[in-house]
C-alpha cells in the first residue's frame, strides 16, 4: 500500500467508508487492506462488522455446497431439471395440505435455505422471494380438508406433491423428495428429512409454507373464531379454545381428533 494512496482513504469520513464496505464482501479487497491501516477507532469497528458479516457469507456458502450433495452427482450425470419437493400441513386440524416443487438454478444459488422449520417467520419471508425470482420453475400442489378425510393425510400428502410436480412450467427430469415417493415415472429418491439435507426440497418446503400460511390467514378472514392467521390450524390453545366454544368450520377435518367428536 503506498502512503498517498493510504492518505486518499484517510480523507473519506466514516460514513462514506460504511457505504463503500456495504457493497463488498471479499476481506482481501484492496480497499479493505488499506483500512485495516487505518487507525480511527471508528474504521476499525466497521472493519469488525465487514469481517463478521463476511464470515458468516462464507458459512452460508459452505453449507449451501454442502445441502447441494443430492444435486451435484444428478447434475453431473447430466439432469438439468431437478425438483425438490415437499409439503406442508400433515398436521393440522384444519386447511388444506400444500404441496411445492421447486427447480433451482445452478447458477443462482439461494443462500440460507434450510428446513423451512427452523427459520425465522421474516427470513422464510426474504428466501421466499428470492427463491420466486432465482427458480427456474415452481410448481403448486392444493388438496383441501374433504380430500384429506377422504383418503388420509398420508395419501393426500402424496397427491399433494404430484400435483405440485406437475405444475412446473419447465418438465423435471428428476425427482428428491422429503421422506416419501409418489406415482410418477420420473426417476425419484425419498430423502430422510431432506428439507434439512438438499436445497431444492428446502427450498420447497419454504415456498409451501408460505404459500399455506396466506391461505390460513385469508380462511382466518372467514372463520375468525380459530385464530387461523397465527397457528395456521395447528392444535393449539386458542383453536382448541375456539372449537370448544363454536364447533367445527366448514375447513375442519372430520377425520382428525377431536374435530372428529364433534360428529359423532
């Protein structure tokens, strides 16, 4: 680092120092070299908050590869089109079960996915859409409550998800799904808690829990007795309170305990 070039980055102020370090993310950037020279208190704890945010970019890249174990063998065998596919709302009372199939780009990755579970409610929010606008296609499977006591919640899952492999826009040459097979032709694997372990099944189960909890809070607009827009037709307190008090919805599951003591 020469001492002019030393002396134009300590003439900028602090706060234009923090805007130019907002746009970068690699620590060997020469403009971040030439701060670390600097010696205002006030540069140096901005370079610690580079270097943390920069860190944890990293991590999230390394565990990005390391959920893409499922993909890159399928990829390299010559699969452009993989779909990742899971659902949402086995265990509910009430609602549908919704069912996702998503086909990443390999070329824009997601970073931060991750079994849709164990996400925040405003970071599911962020990766939802970045996921809409990064996926080469996205596909939505809906079977409502009378379908769900028709077949089961088992068998109902599963149609669920051949429906959501159906909408895709762009036909997938190949199938990873979370913990179950359908009946399909397309080559397929079942993968124990995959939404945990592959990209593009967490990727699906983010977008169909979003995609569930619009639909519960638009049933909450119906039935505001059950407290849908918050627990989304779980069993919790407040439903179980509200089914007590009014009886089942028309979007309740008769087959479900105790929905099902209502009608006996």
């Amino acid at each position: 680092m020469r001492k002019w070039e030393l002396d134009l980055v300590k003439q900028e102020s602090i706060s234009e120092v923090k805007e130019k370090l907002a746009t970068l993310q690699d620590v060997t950037d020469p403009y971040v070299a030439a701060l670390r020279l600097d010696d205002r208190a006030g540069i140096q704890k901005l370079l610690a908050s580079f270097d943390k945010r920069c860190a944890k970019i990293e991590a999230l890249k390394e565990k990005y590869q390391a959920m893409l174990r499922f993909e890159t063998p399928l990829l390299a065998q010559g699969h452009r089109f993989i779909a990742g596919i899971d659902e949402v709302g086995r265990g509910p009372l009430a609602g549908p079960v919704v069912a996702c199939a998503v086909i990443l780009s390999p070329e824009n990755p997601v970073y931060g996915l991750d079994d849709s579970k164990k996400l925040s409610a405003k970071k599911r929010g962020e990766l939802f859409l970045e996921i809409r606008d990064k996926a080469v296609a996205i596909g939505i499977g809906v079977v409502n409550h009378d379908e769900i006591d028709r077949l089961n919640i088992y068998q109902a899952s599963r149609q669920a998800m051949l429906m959501a492999v159906n909408d895709l826009a762009v036909p997938p040459s190949y199938l990873l799904l979370d913990a179950m097979l359908i009946d399909s032709p397309l080559p397929q694997e079942k993968i124990i808690k995959g939404d945990a372990q592959s990209v593009s099944i967490a990727a699906a189960s983010i977008v169909a829990k979003e995609m569930r909890d619009d639909l519960m809070r638009e049933c909450h607009q119906l039935y505001p007795h059950y407290g849908f827009d918050k627990n989304a037709g779980y069993g919790t307190k407040e439903h179980l309170a509200g089914l007590e008090k009014y009886g089942p919805c028309e979007i309740h599951r008769r087959s479900f305990r105790p929905v099902s003591e209502y009608f006996k």
